[in-house]
C-alpha cells in the first residue's frame, strides 16, 4: 500500500508534530496553517493535497507548524479571527476573539442605542461590530494599552466604522467625557491565582494584563460600576462579561452602584456569561 505524497504527507506530519505538542485539534490546526499558508480556503485545500510542493511554500508551511507547536495561538500565527461573521486582525498585544464573547453582541443588539463606550476594547471587536450592525450609533473604544488601539484602529478601517468610532487611551473612564446609551466591557477578570491553570494558548502567548486584574479578579468590576452611573444616559444599559462563578457577585456590585433591572444572561453553553444592568 502507498504511502501519501505530496501535501497530504507533510499534513500528515504536521497533524503528527502538533498531536505530540499536546494541541487539542491537531489535524483541524494542521489543515488551517496549510490553507493559509497556500492561501486557498479550507474547502479548496483538498484540490492541492497531491501537488508536489514547492520549497518555498514547504518551509513555510513547516514554520507556521513550528509555531503551533510551541502553542502560540492560531489566530496569532495567521493573524486574523473570525467574530460575529467578521475577520478581526489579532496580534500578540490583544485577546484572541472568543465566542463566548458574541453574547455581549446578542444582548446588545436587543435595544436600540445611538452611542456606545466599549471599556478595554484590545481588538475592537466588540465595538466594530456593533457600529456596523448599527450603522446610525457612533462610539468610544478605550484602553490603556497603544498597541491593542493601534489593532483596534486597523479592525475599525477594515469594517468601515472609523470614522464613527473614537479610539481613546483610557483607564477605564479616564478621559472619558460624555454619557452613553451603551457600555459593555469585556475586562481582565481571572483571579492571578488562576493564570497558571489556563492553556499554554493563553497563559503564554496573549497579554497578562487583559486576562487578569489582579488576586480576586473583580478589580475592573468594582471601577468599571463606580464610574458607570456618571457615564450612563438616563436609561442607558452596561454589559458586562464575567469569568465562571462571577455572576452573583458582580450583579451584587451593580446593585450597590445604583443600576437597575440586573441580570445575567447565558452563552450557548448555558454558563452565566452577561451581566447587565440599566441606569434609572
């Protein structure tokens, strides 16, 4: 019986090399790096799979793999993620997109809004893709960190939301004029005991300081809801995303603040993941 050939055998190989690597989806990654790598789409990769490769492309392939296999994260290594349908640069100075993080996107797009304040936007995702399903609102995206704005500037030209949407070096409110029919942040919230325990994906490669505030992990909930009520429009909302186990207390913070109607709200996984409130 004969063996593969062509690219199917270094497919092979590196669904091997990044299995050994301890990836969780090894031949999924395998054949992500090789479609990017030959530019072509997943589904026209089987096309190029008994092609002889070229030596260029072979090294470049095998480097990509290379990557993978010291766990950097996908998205780092071909530089883009997919979020609510949209393709968002990424770079090692901003958290990967996650889908969990959509159910801020669905709870938002519930009620109308014309202005919005995403608090430590890293990528833009969150605002970018509200702007351009609300082609009306205009925003503010702050963070502390220029080289997450710098990202999040590339995400909003490239969604065509720049010129509704200021990008502000900010801690948390600071600077921040104004009141808004929306904030919603999705802020560092994993106590620093925790950093250890998360993937090599994470713990290694994104930026400590958006995975963590500090030791309990609710150091950005407790600023965010002392500076939402001066911030907030009269009946303006905030969304909040929050790590497992946080729900209760963090609804209990947004009481304390003064908001209204507070609830939380599922992702697809049935986990509480939203926690939102109103102003009076």
């Amino acid at each position: 019986m004969r063996g593969a050939t062509g690219w199917r055998a270094a497919l092979q190989a590196a669904t091997a090399r990044l299995a050994a690597a301890g990836v969780e989806d090894p031949a999924g990654d395998a054949r992500r790096l090789l479609a990017h790598a030959l530019g072509l789409s997943r589904e026209r990769l089987v096309l190029a799979l008994d092609a002889a490769p070229g030596a260029a492309a072979a090294e470049h392939f095998a480097g990509l793999v290379a990557l993978r296999a010291e766990r950097r994260p996908l998205a780092q290594i071909t530089g883009r993620r997919l979020f609510w349908g949209r393709a968002f640069a990424v770079t090692p100075d901003v958290l990967d997109p996650r889908p969990e993080t959509e159910t801020l996107v669905v709870a938002a797009l519930e009620a109308p809004f014309g202005r919005l304040l995403d608090l430590g936007t890293g990528s833009g995702c969150l605002a970018v893709t509200l702007l351009a399903e609300r082609p009306a609102a205009t925003g503010v995206a702050s963070d502390l960190s220029a080289a997450a704005l710098a990202v999040a500037r590339v995400n909003a030209a490239a969604h065509g939301v720049a010129g509704r949407l200021a990008v502000l070096a900010a801690d948390w409110f600071e600077g921040v004029a104004g009141r808004f029919d929306l904030i919603l942040s999705n802020p560092p919230y994993i106590p620093a005991a925790g950093l250890a325990a998360l993937a090599p994906e994470v713990r290694l490669w994104e930026p400590a300081g958006a995975l963590s505030p500090g030791p309990d992990g609710l150091e950005a909930f407790r600023a965010i809801l002392a500076g939402a009520g001066a911030h907030l429009a009269p009946g303006g909302r905030i969304l909040l995303e929050v790590g497992a186990g946080q729900a209760g207390e963090v609804a209990a913070l947004a009481r304390a603040a003064g908001l209204r109607g507070v609830h939380a709200r599922a992702d697809l996984d049935g986990r509480p993941r939203v926690v939102a409130a109103r102003a009076p």
